[in-house]
C-alpha cells in the first residue's frame, strides 16, 4: 500500500480486503461497492446510497468510516442517523473491525460509552455517533467526511442540510444511505429533486446514477411494482453477489406485509399498510374537469387553530361524479399562539366570490363562532357535523371510499388535498369498522406536524358523507329551535 496514493480505488481495496469480517474471514470489496468508492473519491460533495437491505451498505460504510480517519490530519467524521441506537450500527460495525484486525488497534481506539472510535495517529475527533437533532449536530465541523445512515428514518432533512452546509469549512463530503421511504416525505422528496435536477443519468439494469452539479445519486430498485413478485427483478435491485434469487424466494413466501417487501427489498418507495388511500387509488380519481366560476358547491369545512390546519374543501356536483376542487388550508403558527379567525372568513370569502355556496359541513364543537359567522354574513346554511360521534367518523370513511372506489367522487388533483389524503391511515375499531386518523397522535413537534396532517380530507369526508343523503336547506340553527321564521 505504500506505494499507492490515498483516497483512490486500489489504495481502498487493499485497505478493505486487510480487515477482518465478523465470520474471521477477510474478503475484497465486490466491483459495484468499488464503484460507489470511486465516486466518492473523486471528490462530490454530497453523495447519496440507495440500496435494499440486507446488501451490507452499512458495513461498507463503516469501511469507508475508518479508511477516512486512518488517512486525514485531524478527521472528524460524524456518524448522525434518526435515533443514536441506528446510528451505532455503523459505529458498532467499525469498532467490530478493529478488534478483529490486529493492525487496526495501533490506529485506532474505540470509546463504546461515548460511541466514539479516536484516530491515534491521525488525531482529531476522530469517528463520533449522534442521534438526530440539529441542535446536538450544530457544531460539527465534518472531515473528510459526514455520514447519515437511514436517511428514510429521518423526520426530516435538517441535519443532512446543516452538515452539507459546513463541508466548505474543511474542504469536506456528505455521504447518506438508506433504503427507500414512505412517498412524500422529506427524504423521497430529496431522492426524487436529485434525480429530476441531474443533468447525466446512467441506468444499467436496476441501477441508476445520476450526476447533478457537485452530487451523485447511486440506486438500486425494481422498475416497477409489478416486478416485485418476479425473483429475477428483485435479485437485479439486490447487488450482493451473496443474495440469490434462490434464497430470495424462500423470503418471498414468508412475506406477511408486501409493502415492507416493496420497500425493503424492492427500494420502491412504499406507504405504510395501514395506509387509508394508496397513490394508485388517489391518482385514478384525478379529473382534468374543474369547478365552473359561480357554480354552486357545498363546503366541508375543518376548523383548528394552533396545531392542526384548517381546510376548507369545496364539492361541485358535476353531471356524472362529484368533483374535489382546490381547498383552502391554513396552517396556524405552531409557535403556542393561535390563527387568527378573520385569516378563516378570509379563505370562506374567496369560496364565496368564486362559488354560490349552496351549504357549510363542519363540526361546530369549538367553532360556533365561525359557524354563526358563515350564517350571518354569507347567508350559507351550516350542516353541523360532530365528530364526537365515533359513528359519523365511520360514516365518513365509508362515504369517501365507496365514492373513491365507484368514481363517483374525483378530484382535482390538487398537492395540498394529495398530502393531507395520503397522510391518512385506515384505523380499525373494535367492531371491525374503520375511520380515517392521523398517522401519529402526538402533537407539539413542529417539524413532524406535516406528517400527521390529515384535515383536508377530514372536511372533504364530511361534505362527500353529506352529499350521500337528502338535500336540506335548514339551518343548524333551525334545527336546534334557536331561530323561528
């Protein structure tokens, strides 16, 4: 090794085949791990490892962990993942290395409390774990460079951005791997910007590499969902020459959950089984139609404050289905003060000038106000809708996705009305009934907040449940005897 240069391929190879595995073995990297190297090497700023499970992405970095502090001055090589026990596996597997490979321990010296590997002879910080939290993270200086494990596990992309944002203190690279995620959340949104901004793309099989500027893009998937079930896809999206479409198939028909399949062994982005509504299902009922200027539409309306949004959903009864328009949702604050009321008579007063709103669907229960304000100022009739009847929950769901189902409800295709819908899991109730609910009950974390949306299609349930039955025009109010004729 002497004789070779530092941070090229062949001087990693001899490097990575000297180490000592966990079965005693000492083995070569396989071509297509080289090839990932060798990008890294070449000097992109921010590199990114898509690649199943089980195809030892997170061993090979633990190699490329330990090359880099064994050949920098001073290197300080964060390890951030989204919780500090996924983030030692990485640790875990570089440490691993150096207590089986007797040269290793003149180099290096693992601290397992402080989830810290120290560089002896380079010096510096040297390998250092942290969980995710930007505050934690803020003051890492990365050389030659930081690596973020399961960037799919992330709440969100801030710790990726705060690294990447300090590689030019130090000349430094950024390097994430993961496998695929939910679509729509932080990460597929990065995974899919960069492969919509690359300017060179080279696909060879299942694998993909896409160069934009100063980034690369490497991944392994099956093309598409159709081919999960075919081994010899599966196998070309699995590159470890240890995996086999033999043994592949043996895990094939122990599978219980096809989705985890998909994503885990497939790296197709996948929602959760307990999904409400899958993309197919959403987009089939797109339209290109939209709501006539001055039609006459019912609202379903979901009012919120400080945490949840509030989203107002128009349905226009076109002559063969009923149509979703555009809503309006407002997001409050989320700083613990509350949206002011008048932002939600503003977003009614738009509907109100682009549509004849024939009648309001909304839960009163803590927003009389708003409802009484619709009555007297815009002259609509309020239909209330509580919620606190689990029964009009399941009413709902069923309303939504027969009418989803049947095509006898469309939409528009609008994003804001997309997120909040396929945020939405299907939740099963004692007696075997389902509701639609949010993906995750804790509220106060601002930055998951996105995540558990679901109120757009919690108002545009309530007016399709509505549509479902007789027309009234009677006023809530009317209803209650608070107002005589």
């Amino acid at each position: 090794m002497a004789d070779l240069q530092p941070f090229t391929v062949e001087h990693f190879r001899q490097f990575a085949k000297l180490v000592v595995w966990d079965d005693q073995k000492k083995r070569e990297p396989e071509p297509w791990q080289l090839a990932l190297v060798e990008d890294l090497f070449s000097g992109f700023a921010r590199n990114l490892w898509i690649i199943p499970e089980g195809n030892g992405k997170s061993t090979l970095t633990a190699l490329v962990a330990l090359y880099g502090a064994a050949y920098s001055e001073s290197p300080w090589i964060p390890i951030g993942a989204a919780s500090a026990k996924q983030a030692r596996i990485i640790h875990d597997q570089a440490t691993g290395f150096v207590q089986r490979t007797p040269g290793l321990k003149t180099w290096f010296k693992p601290y397992g409390g402080y989830l810290r590997i120290k560089a002896i002879e380079a010096g510096g910080i040297g390998i250092e774990v942290f969980a995710h939290d930007p505050k934690t993270g803020d003051g890492v200086i990365p050389y030659p460079y930081a690596l973020l494990d399961e960037l799919h596990r992330h709440p969100d992309m801030r710790l990726w951005d705060l690294w990447a944002g300090k590689l030019r203190k130090r000349g430094a690279q950024i390097l994430g791997i993961s496998t695929a995620g939910e679509p729509e959340t932080p990460f597929e949104n990065m995974r899919d910007a960069i492969r919509n901004r690359a300017q060179s793309r080279t696909r060879k099989g299942a694998h993909l590499r896409a160069v934009a500027e100063n980034e690369v893009l490497h991944e392994w998937m099956v093309p598409k969902d159709e081919q999960c079930s075919d081994m010899a896809a599966v196998k070309a999206a699995n590159p470890l020459s240890t995996i086999s479409i033999e043994g592949l198939t043996q895990d094939f028909a122990l599978v219980t959950n096809l989705g985890d399949w998909k994503r885990l062994k497939c790296n197709r982005p996948t929602r959760s089984i307990a999904a409400a509504i899958t993309d197919k299902e959403w987009d089939e009922g797109y339209s290109q139609q939209r709501i006539p200027e001055g039609a006459e539409v019912e609202v379903g309306a979901d009012i919120a404050f400080k945490w949840d949004c509030t989203a107002l959903v128009p349905l226009w009864r076109a002559p063969r289905f009923r149509l979703l328009g555009e809503p309006k949702i407002l997001t409050p604050p989320r700083d613990h003060s509350s949206m002011h009321p008048d932002e939600i008579k503003h977003a009614f007063y738009e509907l109100a000038t682009a549509y004849r709103l024939r009648t309001v669907v909304m839960d009163m229960h803590r927003a009389e106000d708003i409802a009484a304000w619709v009555e007297d100022e815009l002259g609509v009739t309020v239909i209330d809708h509580d919620h606190r009847q689990m029964k009009v929950h399941v009413q709902d769901f069923e309303a939504f996705m027969d009418g989803l189902r049947n095509s006898t409800l469309k939409h528009t295709g609008d994003q804001g009305l997309r997120i909040h819908v396929l945020n939405a899991i299907a939740r099963r109730l004692p007696g075997g009934d389902y509701r639609f609910d949010r993906p995750a009950q804790a509220r106060g974390v601002v930055h998951e907040q996105d995540r558990r949306v679901i109120d757009a299609l919690t108002a545009a349930a309530m007016v399709v449940q509505h549509s479902n039955r007789a027309p009234s025009r009677r006023s809530v109010y009317e209803e209650r005897g608070l107002l005589t004729a």
